[in-house]
C-alpha cells in the first residue's frame, strides 16, 4: 500500500506562573524526513493563551504577533549571535531528536487483527449487517473495505475514523447491513503499511455458516480461527507472522 505524506511534531513545553497568569514556551520540530531541509524548528512565546513572538527556523528570524511581541521581535533580531544559535537548534536539538524517532518508533508497523462478526442490525431496509473489526495496528493509516463475491460495495456502510487505543495501537470498525444472497461470499479487505499484500477475511457461503452454527466449534491454527458464542458467529484473521 503506497504509504501517504505525514507531517510529525516533536514538542517540547516549557511553563512559568505567577500571581494568576502564565507564560509558556513551546519548541517544535516540523518534519517529513530526516532530511534537514525538510525540518522546520519554531519556538513560540505564549502569555495567557495568545502567541506573543515566535521564532521560525523557515523565516530565520524572530516575528512579532502582538505590539509587546512586535517589539521584543525586533530587539532579539539585533543579536545575531542569537539568532544563530536558534538557527543551530533544528541541527542540534530537531535532527536528533528526530533521527531517533524514526529508529525507535516512526519507522515500526505492526500488522492489524481482523475479526469479522454478525450482529442484529438496526430497523433498517436490510436483515443482516456484518461488523468488521480491525485493531491492534500501528501507523494510524489503514484501508478498510467490503467485497462482495470479489467486487467492492460502498453503498450501505458505515466506517468510523481510526481511534487511539492510547498504547500506540489503532482499531477501526466497519458496518455492512446488506440482504443474503445464496452462495455468496462477502470480505473485508484490509490495507496496511505493515502487510506485504492485503488481508482479507472472508465471510464464507451458506454452507460454512451451516457447518460451524450446527457444531459450534472453535477452529484456531495460529491465524485463521472462527466461533460460536452467545448467538454470534465470528471469524479471526491476524496479519502477524
């Protein structure tokens, strides 16, 4: 899956307080790549929740955003010793930093899990909905669709945005109400950073719902397991090896 442009933020907060009002600094780093021409530092002065004067490694120079901030910009652009130094930052403190990052964390992927499960759907104009629960993967991006013996269906589906897991993990769900035809075989289709060709996870014909609702087992070879329980039917796939 071709992998899409992403902008990341590495911040660092600084905060002072007094009698009631608060001053604080942000540094950030701006960046695409390890490349240093793809690296933005900027250091914002802020006073009670209003951005004063910023420093913006792209502008080389201090701007001013109120008449204090305007001011106080045009007092530190006279030192230039100054101003080089806050140049040296997005070599010294963004390209390490971020170099880091990119081996410890924003290099990594870890496959999604699938599960693919019937529920009661809402009143609606169709008998069935089948849930496609994805989860347990990492970078944010993914691809979620339904196939219908093979071909994509978009009408009838409802998917929600990617959401935290809060562990650097992400799960996504994805809804199809449709209308059982006999001898049919639906899929959610699964697109990711992290597998080499897609996941799919197949719903199966008439005659597999049948055979695992009659006997109700629970069959599980590492990556593949489909059950029964409480009414439900549901298949498992895992993209990890």
């Amino acid at each position: 899956m071709a992998s899409s442009l992403l902008c990341w933020l590495l911040i660092i907060i600084t905060i002072n307080a007094a009698d009631g009002f608060m001053e604080f600094v942000v540094s950030r780093c701006v960046f695409n790549s390890t490349d240093l021409n793809d690296i933005q530092y900027i250091q914002s002065y802020i006073y009670n929740k209003k951005e004063f004067v910023r420093f913006d490694s792209n502008v080389g120079r201090f701007v001013g955003y109120t008449e204090f901030g305007v001011k106080n910009a045009e007092r530190l652009n006279k030192d230039q010793s100054l101003i080089a130094g806050y140049k040296a930052e997005k070599e010294t403190y963004c390209l390490h930093n971020i170099d880091i990052l990119y081996q410890t964390a924003l290099t990594k992927s870890v496959a999604p899990t699938v599960r693919l499960y019937s529920t009661t759907p809402p009143a609606g104009h169709h008998p069935s909905m089948l849930v496609c629960r994805v989860y347990d993967f990492y970078p944010k991006t993914i691809k979620v669709q339904w196939l219908r013996d093979g071909q994509e269906v978009t009408s009838d589906v409802t998917t929600t945005d990617e959401m935290e897991d809060g562990d650097w993990y992400y799960q996504v769900h994805s809804q199809l109400e449709y209308t059982p035809r006999s001898g049919e075989r639906i899929s959610c289709r699964v697109e990711h950073v992290s597998l080499k060709e897609p996941l799919i996870a197949d719903w199966g014909t008439d005659r597999d719902w049948v055979s695992v609702g009659a006997q109700g087992v629970l069959v599980s070879d590492g990556t593949l397991g489909v059950s029964v329980s409480d009414g439900t039917l549901g298949v498992s796939v895992s993209g990890g090896s």
